[in-house]
C-alpha cells in the first residue's frame, strides 16, 4: 500500500464460536500426504485472488471423477483414499466429493465444512423409493467476500444474487422467501456426467431396498438434479450438528420413514455460521506532553493461526505478538492488522485511523 493511507475504520463483525467446529489440522501426515501426491499447491497456483482458488479447487475436484457408485464406499476413510480409488476409476456421490474438497481446502489452509441439505418434507407423502431425500455440499470461508459460500464440486455449481456468492442457509432463505428467480446457478466445467452403464449396475448391487434402477431411470432422476431449483434440497440445511429450523420449515422427527438422528435446532445465525480468519483489536492510551501511545491488544478467530502482522501507515507487513505498542505521530494514524495461518495464508485485515494533535499550552 503507497500513497495516502485509507480513511475511516474497517473492523468485521466477529460472531458465532470458531473454536466449535472441530478444524483437521493442515500438517496432519494423510493430509499433508493429500497435498504432496495430488500437487495441491499446482491446483490453485497462478489464481488472482482465493476466491478464484476455491473455484479452482472446486472444478479440480469435480475433474477427478464422475458421479457414481462403488463397492469402495464402505472402505475409503478420507479425502486421500477417495482420490485414489478414483484414480484407479472408482466413482462417488455427492458426499465423497464435499470430503475431498474439504480435506483439499485444510491441506491448503482454506478454512471448509462439510454440511448436509435436504427436502422440507422428507417422508410422507414422498415415495420411499424416491431415492436420495438431501444432498452433501462444502462450505468455504471466503475472505475476499467476508462470509461463508456454498461451493458443490458434485454438481460444479455455486450460486449468487446481485453478483455475491451466496451460502447454503441464504440459498435456502431465498428459494422460501420467493426470491428464487433473482438467484443465479453459475455452471463450471466439467459439467455433472449423468451416470449410465456399470455405475447404475453398482447402485442397484449396493443398495437393493432403491428397486431395480436402470439407465432411463437414473437420467430421469439426475437430469431433474441438475437444473437450477428443481429439486426442494434447500428445505433443510444442517450444519455442525445444527439443524436450522424457522416458520418455513419446523422440526421433524422422520426422515424417509425412519426416526431422524439426533440433532440440535437454532435460528441463531452465529450458531451455524462463525466469523474465521478475522482480528479484534483493542486499545488503551497512554501519553504525556510529549507524546501519546495506543497499547494494542489483539485477538484473533483463525483456524491454524501461525501469527499476528500488523503495519503502520501503509508500511511494510511486520510480525508482531498478541499486543503492540503504538507510537501516535501528529495527523491521520492508521494501523492495519491481520492473522496468518500456518500454510501461510492471510486473514481479513482489521483497520483503526486514529487522529492525533500535540497540545498547546
């Protein structure tokens, strides 16, 4: 930054509790193993801003297989073994694709989460053979937008409205709130495959109780999946063991004529969406005839925080410690000040301007 230093303050709102969600650790052996086979770093090399990173990361995902079924579903455990199988041509559905972009996005110190959306009415009057009643997605925390956004790396798909990336609760609250036409359905490349041949031979192998499902039936069923808003998946959304319930849509206790899993119900929004990657900043004074200092105190809300950098007046990124002392000069003061994560990734600057004159007496 050059030139004359910004005016007024920029301090994000920090909400909900980051400690909840229980965050894998980037260093992790299999997720660092993650990272080096599968060249990570490669995938989101030469993206402008980490939006276009995760978008980056999303099509990659989506690029490493089509939708299907396997015997493996049972033996996989993470987002490395998933990505083998599949380069050995094994194929997975919606919630395999939302663990490896997760498990992708820790290993590149994105902060991500799996979250669970379903139908509004998940038993009667549906069929029982309706077949899937929801569908698992990813979450990612953007900075460059300041707020969580859905990225579906099975579909390769995110939404916006008025040209903001939207998140699966505000995805929801349009579609209930009328507002479905002003939400937009931004198709990548690869597009979703839909699935025929031995993976539609699987799926009646792996889960009989569906009844016989052929070729014409599985194309009926995913071409109606991938249209924008054909499918009410966005009538429950459930996150971190959250179930968000509000006068559109109130607890069930059956889901696809069995009892519901245990969950807890809010509508609170920090419950299920927590500020990250963010810095609170607190200040005392001190001063004399000569001179007056800020004491600075900062806190943060980072996933895998590494450290505190902070500059003064447009000047070079330093490190510095949870507190600072800030020296005033006579005019405009700005202090900048962010966290960064142990892969080396910035969070959200914090922004205080403080005016400051000598006395005269």
């Amino acid at each position: 930054m050059t030139g004359a230093p910004p005016t007024g303050p920029d301090l994000p709102d920090i909400v909900g509790d980051w400690r909840a969600t229980d965050w894998a650790d980037p260093d992790d052996e299999r997720i660092a193993a993650l990272r080096e086979e599968f060249a990570l770093e490669d995938v989101v090399a030469g993206c402008e801003t980490e939006f276009e990173a995760l978008l980056a990361l999303k099509r990659w995902v989506r690029s490493r297989w089509n939708h299907g079924w396997s015997h493996s579903f049972s033996t996989v455990k993470d987002a490395l073994d998933i990505l083998r199988e599949a380069a050995r041509g094994e194929q997975f559905t919606c919630g395999f694709y939302a663990t490896v972009f997760v498990g992708c996005a820790t290993a590149l110190g994105f902060p991500a989460r799996k979250i669970g959306v379903g139908l509004a009415d998940c038993s009667f009057p549906r069929d029982r053979r309706v077949g899937n009643v929801g569908h698992s997605i990813p979450e990612a925390w953007s900075n460059d937008h300041v707020k969580w956004v859905m990225l579906d790396p099975d579909l390769n798909v995110h939404y916006e409205r008025d040209g903001v990336p939207l998140s699966a609760l505000e995805i929801r609250n349009a579609w209930h709130d009328g507002g479905a036409h002003e939400v937009q359905m931004i198709q990548d490349d690869p597009a979703f495959v839909v699935p025929s041949g031995r993976t539609v031979e699987l799926l009646n192998e792996i889960f009989p109780d569906y009844g016989i499902v052929d070729d014409d039936r599985a194309r009926a069923y995913c071409e109606r999946f991938v249209r924008n808003r054909a499918i009410d998946y966005y009538g429950r959304l459930t996150i971190g063991g959250f179930e968000w319930v509000d006068e559109r849509c109130l607890p069930t206790f059956v889901r696809h004529f069995e009892p519901a899993p245990a969950a807890r119900y809010t509508s609170h929004l920090p419950d299920m969406y927590p500020s990250v990657n963010m810095v609170r900043l607190s200040a005392a004074p001190s001063w004399d005839a000569e001179s007056a200092t800020l004491a600075i105190t900062l806190d943060h809300c980072m996933p895998w925080f590494d450290r505190y950098e902070a500059r003064i007046d447009g000047g070079t990124w330093e490190p510095r410690e949870g507190t600072l002392d800030w020296p005033m000069r006579e005019g405009v003061n700005v202090l900048e000040c962010r966290a960064v994560n142990r892969r080396g990734r910035p969070g959200i600057v914090s922004r205080i301007d403080v005016a400051f004159a000598k006395p005269r007496w």
